[in-house]
C-alpha cells in the first residue's frame, strides 16, 4: 500500500498545488512511483483524459510533474462554477448535473463511495500518494461531512503538512490560527509546518520560526521562496493575471479578455513564453488599447460573461477593434459570443430558465445550448482560413473540446477534426475576414501555428519578426518541474518529510 503525505493550506492559493507538484517531481526523481490525488476539486481550469473524462488542470500537472499519465481517479470530484452560487459537478469524470452550493453541501456525503473507491485504487498502483486539499481545513462552517481536508485524511490515515502564504501576511497567526481551531484529533494529524512564498533574508524570519515552534508543537520543515516558474496555474487565484509585467520591448502585443468565469486560461502558455511577444489579460476598456490581436477565451457561463463585456464596453472595443482590421480569435465560449445568437432553451446556463441574447456578430454562425457535453481529444488540420492569417491553411494541430452546445451557421468550417476517444471525424470552428472561432482547447500549443500566427501579425504591421528557437512545449514544461524539485529540495527538509511519512 502507498505511503501517504497530505499537503493542507491556511487559505485557498496558500501554494498547495504548486508544492504538490514538487514534492511529486522530487518523489519520482528519488525512485519512488507517485500519484496525486485531490477528492474534490473547484476550478474553471480542466482537462480532458485520454479516455475522454474531465479532471481538475491541478492534478493533471501533478501526474506529469510525477512522470505518469493523467487519470481521473486522481480527481474523482470537480466543481466548476456557473455562478456565484451554484457550480456543475463531475464525478469519475462525467457530468451529474448542476447545483446550488446548499444542495450539493445536503449531497456531497454521498460520494465518500467515490472518493475512497478511486483513492484504494491508486493506493494499490502506487508506493506514494501526495495529497492535496482544498482551501483551509478550518472553515467551521464546513467541517461538517468534510471529505476534502481533515475528513479525508482521516478516512485515509493520511498525515499532514500545514501550508501559511507569508506573501500576504499574518503566516504567523493563520498557521496558529489554524491549529488552534482544528479538533485535538485533527491536530495530531499536523506534522509539519511549511511557511510559503518568502522574500527576503531568512535569518530575519529566524526567531518568529522559533516562535511558531514553540507555540505550535509542531516543527517546521521548510521556508519555501516565491518561486518563479512557469507552470500551469489552476483557477482565478492564479497571480497570471495580477502583477505581470508587460514586456515592452515586445513586438507583438496580444490581448486576452478576462471574463469573469474564465476558464481553461492555459490555452496561452506557448503564446506567453514566446520571444518578443507581450500577452495581456484585460479587464478594462480603457486596457484594451491597440493590440495586435484579441482573444476571447472559454467561460463557464457564455451568456452572463458576454452580458458583462456588453456593460462594460469592453464589446464595443472590440467591435471597433474588428472593424479596423484587429484580429480577434474566439475559443469555446469565446467562440460562442463572436457568433449571431446564443439560446439556451433548457437553461443549462440559467438555473433552469430558458433564455437566449443576440451575439457580438462578427461571425456568421448561432450557438444552441443542450444538456449534453462534448468532452474528447481532437487532432484536427486547417482547410480554410480567411484574412491575415491565410497561411494556417493546412497546418496541424491538437488539442481538446470541453463544451456545451452546439454552433451551426452558413459558412465553411475551419477545421476538419479526428476524435481520439471515438474516432469520428467532424467538423470545426469558423473564420470571416479577420475573425476566427473554434472549440479546440489547446490550439495554440503547437509551435507552428503559433509562429504562423506570429508572423502574419508582424507582417501586417509592417515590421520584421524573427521566429526564433521553437518552443518545445513538453521540455519547457519538464524543464519547469524540475527548477521546481530544485528548489523545494534546498528549502524543504525532506529528510524530515521522508520520516513523517514512514520511509
């Protein structure tokens, strides 16, 4: 049976995720064959596996930081937010419907089944599993039927690391704060202590660790720095979209609308790390400027994130913005908005209430929502491309659709697709002028559409654009996970780790 190590945090974005990733690196690099494993999981930001089933983008990053393929069981429970108080919910990877937040709190018990089935499972095929929970394990309000912090790890046994961000202040009181109102039982779950995101000199933090110690009764086993490395963040936490600096040395600036239920925001990783090339999220009109390129993103709620572009202004830029010849590319519910029409006749988007809006209308095509959702792996070819970026024609890409709805319209498609969990064959997406829409996740991962698309940029306004070293995004990212492992084996104390879980 595995060996068990359980990461929990003081706050959501404490680094929870980021650490299991690299205690699954440092794991796997020392010999041992790691899993991850989260019960329950609240993002917009999902991943489709092999076998056509939809998991959280956290644990998904653990498993290949960990050398292994993505699997569903690693996140047996996903919650994607439709608003502010509701969310859908996917178990074992298939949708069981949408509900409000009162409802499934009344349900999630009823999964205990699920979680503890997919945890065995992978505790049989692995020497070590690294656990994640969610949040803070001492929201009191949620204690109750928990099955994600402290209720997990006592249904599986499962010591804990407790995680403070000192980046936001008060690590001191959240880690003490924390301990003081967990249960005597829980507590002595708590084996270590780990003060995350630090900048500075550590000696200065020396006599507060001391403190902690002393008033915890539990030790510290690491200082971890505010590392930078580019690794696939999670859900609206992330700090992709707070504090980045824009390169203004840049060539090519693009610009990302940032919706309020964005999701699936990992579709840019390549376009950010790209020479020369500056990448904004823009919440704003006054942000929007004049950039070489717009893109609308995936959303969880197609209809509510338009109707917010619509009063902020933001759609009457980028309206301006397409007549002027701007590109402007639009992926899944990004897609959907560039169309004529969107209906919603069962209210999958609308708790239920049939509803329907009018589009932005750059795109000849209407988009009917229905209960069923498309979730599979497409490799996919370029037929038809308009406008600047005629070029694509041909080129090869892959990827993967998460969506609900349908979008039909009296226009060429874009794109043939290969379904790769079923193998039929479809169609995808489409392109009028300078405007570009599909459903394909991922699209912009393959180095060669990218720099297609980069060089047309760069062509139509008149300037030279070297196309560089391509981008390998699989090395890129290996390279990532271990400056990760690095780091988190000079800061962690490992030795320590390695006795707390009995190896």
């Amino acid at each position: 049976m595995a060996k068990k190590i359980m990461i929990q945090g003081t706050m959501s974005n404490a680094g929870k995720s980021l650490l299991c990733a690299g205690l699954c690196r440092i794991f796997w690099q020392d010999g041992y064959k790691t899993a991850p494993f989260k019960s329950q999981n609240m993002a917009l930001n999902s991943f489709i596996t092999e076998d056509g089933l939809e998991m959280g983008r956290a644990q998904v990053v653990q498993a290949e930081a960990a050398g292994i393929r993505p699997d569903v069981r690693m996140n047996p429970i996903l919650l994607k937010p439709t608003n502010d108080t509701g969310s859908q919910v996917i178990v074992n990877g298939e949708v069981r419907g949408n509900m409000s937040a009162r409802d499934y709190f009344a349900y999630k018990k009823a999964l205990v089944p699920d979680i503890l089935k997919a945890f065995h499972e992978l505790e049989e095929e692995y020497e070590i599993l690294v656990m994640e929970g969610a949040g803070s394990p001492a929201e009191i309000n949620l204690k109750k039927d928990d099955i994600v912090n402290m209720g997990l790890a006592q249904m599986t046994d499962a010591p804990v690391l407790l995680v403070g961000d000192i980046d936001r202040g008060g690590v001191f009181a959240q880690l003490l704060g924390t301990l003081m109102l967990l249960e005597e039982e829980e507590r002595a779950r708590v084996k270590g202590l780990i003060i995350n995101k630090f900048r500075g000199d550590k000696t200065i933090l020396d006599p507060g660790i001391v403190m902690l110690e002393e008033r915890g009764g539990i030790p510290v086993v690491g200082v971890t720095p505010y590392l930078s490395v580019e690794i696939e963040d999670e859900d609206s936490l992330t700090e992709r979209f707070r504090g980045r600096k824009e390169k203004t040395d840049a060539l090519i600036d693009i610009a990302v609308i940032h919706v309020p239920r964005i999701s699936n925001f990992t579709d840019f990783l390549t376009l950010e790390n790209m020479e020369g090339v500056s990448l904004r999220y823009v919440k704003k009109q006054s942000e929007l400027k004049n950039p070489d390129m717009i893109i609308l993103p995936g959303t969880k709620n197609t209809m509510a994130d338009l109707m917010w572009l619509r009063q902020n202004g933001l759609e009457a830029e980028v309206l301006k913005a397409a007549s002027r010849g701007t590109v402007v590319w639009g992926i899944c519910g990004g897609y959907q908005m560039l169309g004529e029409s969107i209906n919603d006749p069962e209210g999958i988007e609308n708790n239920g209430e049939p509803a329907g809006m009018r589009g932005m209308g750059l795109l000849p095509v209407r988009t009917v929502f229905t209960g069923q959702k498309t979730r599979t792996r497409v490799t996919g070819r370029f037929e038809k491309a308009d406008g600047i970026l005629k070029g694509l024609k041909d080129i090869t890409f892959e990827g993967y659709e998460i969506h609900m709805g349908e979008t039909m319209g009296d226009v060429l498609p874009m794109s043939s697709l290969c379904d790769c969990v079923h193998g039929k064959t479809s169609r995808d997406g489409a392109c009028a002028g300078n405007i570009y829409g599909t459903y394909v996740h991922g699209i912009f991962d393959r180095e060669e559409v990218v720099s297609t698309v980069l060089l047309a940029l760069a062509k139509k306004k008149g300037i030279a654009f070297e196309r560089g070293e391509a981008l390998d995004l699989k090395a890129f990212k290996e390279r990532q996970y271990n400056l990760l492992a690095d780091a988190l084996r000079e800061h962690l104390d490992m030795k320590k780790i390695y006795e707390i879980m009995g190896l």
